[in-house]
C-alpha cells in the first residue's frame, strides 16, 4: 500500500488493460502489479467513480464513468 496517500489519479476506465475476462478488473498502471475491481454503490449498485488498486493504494478517479453506467443500463452512449 506504498501509494495510498498519492494524488488521485484521474484516467479513463477504456485506457486501462483489463486484468482477464472482466470488463470491470483492470491492471493497475502505476505499479503494474496491483489491480482495481471497480466497485458499487451498496444501496443503487452503480459503478463507482473512485477506485483503487488492491496492491499498492494508489487511487483512481474514472472520468467516463457514465458512459460505463450507461453501458450497463443498455443505453445508448
């Protein structure tokens, strides 16, 4: 957790190389070695703009978010 009192860093979800099958998991870019699991709203279940990757702390805020909640919910782009 080396990276958890880092800056935010502010990104594209589309930008990052996904770790597997998910669409929601991605590698972390900073410390190549982490990844982010993208998590939900508790009570709405939408995807949250902050993320962080489970590794090294480093936190991230997705700036296409609503095209991802969009996606999700069938709708157009």
């Amino acid at each position: 957790m080396i990276n958890v009192k880092n800056e935010i860093i502010k990104l594209n979800h589309s930008d990052l190389k996904r770790n597997g099958e998910s669409i929601y998991r991605s590698k972390c870019p900073i410390c190549k070695t982490g990844v982010m699991l993208m998590g939900r709203d508790p009570i709405t279940g939408d995807l949250q703009k902050l993320d962080y990757c489970i590794y090294c702390g480093q936190h991230y805020l997705y700036l296409d978010i609503d095209i991802l909640r969009n996606f999700e919910r069938g709708e157009k782009c």
